[in-house]
DNA sequence: CGGGAGCTGTCAGCGTTTTGTCAGGTATGT
DNA sequence: ACATACCTGACAAAACGCTGACAGCTCCCG
C-alpha cells in the first residue's frame, strides 16, 4: 500500500512517516503543493494525506484540481483545530475524511487504514497467520477459529508481528512500538506480555529466535 | 441539479437564488408554507433550503409532511442563531443540516453541494444492528422492536457507531464527532453518554473494548 | 416573569482489568 | 559447564471505564 504525505512542517511530516509506516504502508512524503500535485496526478497512492497549508499552491486547491482530473484516491485532510469552515470547504473539494491538528498518531494511522479499506471496497481487515487471524477493524483475535480475547496491548503486539510476519522482529523494535520511545520501562516487560500471550494462544503461535526476536509461527515455517 | 429554495424574506430569497445559481443550480424559490408543502411534494428537487419562519404553514410542519409522504430528498433548515431546539426538532422533523442565521452565502453553498453529493451515495433510511434499528430520517430508534426516546446527542452517538458498526470506534473519534472540536470537554462526557444509553439499551448492545473504544454488539459476534 | 422539566457536562469515587516489576527458574549456545 | 538469554508466576500499582449525584443550561408553559 503506497500514502503520500503531503506535510510543509518537517516534523510532523517525519512523524507522519514513521507512523504510517510502522502500520505497513509504504510512505513518500512532500511538503509542497506543486510537487504535490504532480505527484497526485501521476503516481497512483493507495491513500493521500493532505495538510491544507501548502507553499506554492494550498491543499485545498491541489485536491480539487486532482478531482477535476478525474483522480479518486482517498484523502484525508489535516485541518486546523475548530476551522469548522476549512471542513466544508474539505468535503466540498473532494476530501473523504478530515482531523483536526492536533492529532494522535494512533488515530491517524486508524483514519488512514479504514479509507484504504473502504475505497479497496469490501476488504476484509483481517489476516491470517497459521492458525491465528487478527482483525485489525474489530480489534478481535481468533486462534483456530476460535475466538480469543486479548488486552489492547497484546492486540498491538501481535497486530506488529503479524505485519512483519516475514521476518523476525527484534525486541527493541516491539519495544519502541508498544511503548513509543518513552522508556522507562525494563526489558523484561515484553517479555511479560509475551508470556501471557503465549498462555492464551497456547504453543507453536509465538516463536522466539534466540538472540535475535519473535514472529509468528506458521506462515511458512 | 434542482433546488427549492423556501423563504419568506425576499431579499434573502434573492441572495440565494443568486448565490445558488452561480454554483450551476436551477433555483427556484417559494415564500409561503403551503405553496412549499404542495411544490416539495410533486416535484422532484435535489434538495430544498427551508427557513422555518414561514406563512400559512411553518417550515418544520412542512417537512414532516413531506418525510410522513416518504419525500426523501436532503433537507437544509435555516435556523435561527442560538435557538438549539430548532435544531433538533429539525433534525428531528428530517432535516439532514442546518444553518444558523446569518450565514455566510459560501458556506451555504458548500453545504448545499455536500448535501447533494452525499445524497447521490446513500442507501436504505434505516439499518440494523442486532436487536437495535436506526432510522435516521425520522431519528427513531428501535430496541428489539420496541421504539425507544434518546436524545439528539445519544442518537448522534447511535448513529456514529452504526455507520462505522465495522469496526470500534475509539472514544476521541466519537469525541470529535459528537462535538466538533470546540473541545473543552472532559473525556468522561462520553461515558457519560454511553452509560445513559446503556441504561436505555439494556445489555448487549453497546459493547466496550477496553483499550479501544466502542461498538455495536450482535452485528456478527 | 418564574417555576419546572429535560438534557448534558462535571466531578468524585469505585471496581475491575491490565500491566510493569521482581524473583527466581529453565533453556541454549559456546 | 557456564554465562547469557529468555520464561514464568505472583504481586502491587496504575490505568481504564463505569456510575450516581449534582449543577448549569435551555426551553417550555403557565
């Protein structure tokens, strides 16, 4: 899945980045309108998101001008708080969804996967994994059809590993993504919630990779 | 596209007219109550702009007649400024937006387009979750048959979640969603909301993932 | 104009669930 | 066999969400 980010502050644009893409997507990013909409007009993204502040050409005018060209991706446009105007303005030059700044990453990156899924029309959000399947849409698990119920940070913990189910993931990077870069917490705090986990899903779902991380079992073992 | 535009004050009538046609539609416009009554009922408009403050029959009275008729087209009621009740009898009556007087003609307009363009996309008037039943034209509610009286916030909040009965809503998007972002409120406001629903509702209807946020139960659980 | 009713945000407190931490234990690789 | 990496169960703190009471507000009706 390919987003563009169209951002003019580099710190939010790199925010924007590296949120989208700890969710899976591949990320560019773009912090001026003309090149936006070039971009928007000849490259085909999965998903558009749009500040409205743009140098060169503002967002709302790039937007409208791709959909007078015909391009339907979804777009998300990021509004400034309580510019209730800037909203209807946003619906009436195309745009699919809005949030206004400021905005909890988490939030975003759900706004974002749930245009993705509307516009891939009718796609289910859930992915399987030897005998475990996760629907990201309801927040539920299923271990062998059977349903499962997990806490939010299991959830978010076998959501990651289940999107890198390809490689094995380092703890430090579960770490970084469970808990942001805030840490203060010790090591062995994954390894709590692993444990656990492992609990409820019995063996052979979690495998670990000593020295090196853990995946999910099964895909292709 | 056809508008009716209903309003007794002639040079607002004009304005809009105006204003309207300038934005490509076929305008026509109507001062008096009964005369919208009958024009609304056998002509087909893409949408009607209706002040309440009418002669011989006031807007509200109007509107419920034509949705009692099954007249589905999308209704923008002209409010006046503060008058809150307004809005909700509007919404109440059928109404799908409102504008408060004085409004700014742009804004009306793009309101107006919006109004359109998402009645050119809708579905069925009411929809099922469970034992729950939604009909958002007559902003009724139904509990396993049985009619239930929400308020116009509770039946926002119903809405929202049946619109995106999906997934789970987390709280901030309900947030935003039911208050704009004039935010100064306290999160707790929310669950204040549910509570007294669930009170309503009963058991099993609006469940809860801790971590996560909220959502219709019994769609397929 | 005043009382009353309905709606809704705030507050404080509660119970439950979740989760980090600790103190060992077990496996693994060299 | 030894050190290191990882696992586990128990515990306590914290987070989260729920609830009832209350007050402000608006609108309605006399």
């Amino acid at each position: 899945m390919r987003v563009l980010a169209v951002e003019d502050d580099p710190r939010i644009a790199a925010d924007l980045k590296t949120a989208l893409e700890a969710a899976g997507y591949r990320v560019e990013t773009c912090a001026d309108g003309l090149d936006a909409w070039f971009l928007g007009d000849t490259e085909d993204y999965d998903l558009v998101i749009l500040d409205l502040g743009l140098p060169h050409m503002d967002g709302l005018s790039v937007l409208k001008k791709w959909r007078a060209n015909g391009r339907e991706m979804p777009v998300l446009v990021l509004t400034a708080r309580g510019a209730w105007t800037e909203r209807v303005e946003g619906i009436d030059a195309g745009a699919d969804d809005y949030l206004p700044k400021p905005f909890r990453m988490e939030e975003l990156v759900a706004r974002a996967r749930a245009l993705i899924r509307r516009s891939a029309g009718r796609a289910s959000a859930s992915q399987s994994v030897g005998d475990l399947t996760l629907d990201t849409n309801r927040m539920s698990a299923l271990i062998g059809g059977v349903p499962l119920s997990t806490t939010a940070l299991e959830f978010r913990l076998l959501s990651y590993l289940m999107l890198h189910r390809d490689r094995v993931v380092p703890p430090t990077e579960l770490l970084e993504h469970l808990y942001g870069d805030d840490d203060s917490r010790e090591a062995n705090a994954l390894e709590a919630v692993i444990a656990r986990l492992r609990r409820k899903l019995g063996p052979g779902v979690i495998g670990t990779r000593r020295g090196f991380g853990y995946f999910l079992e099964g895909d292709a073992a």
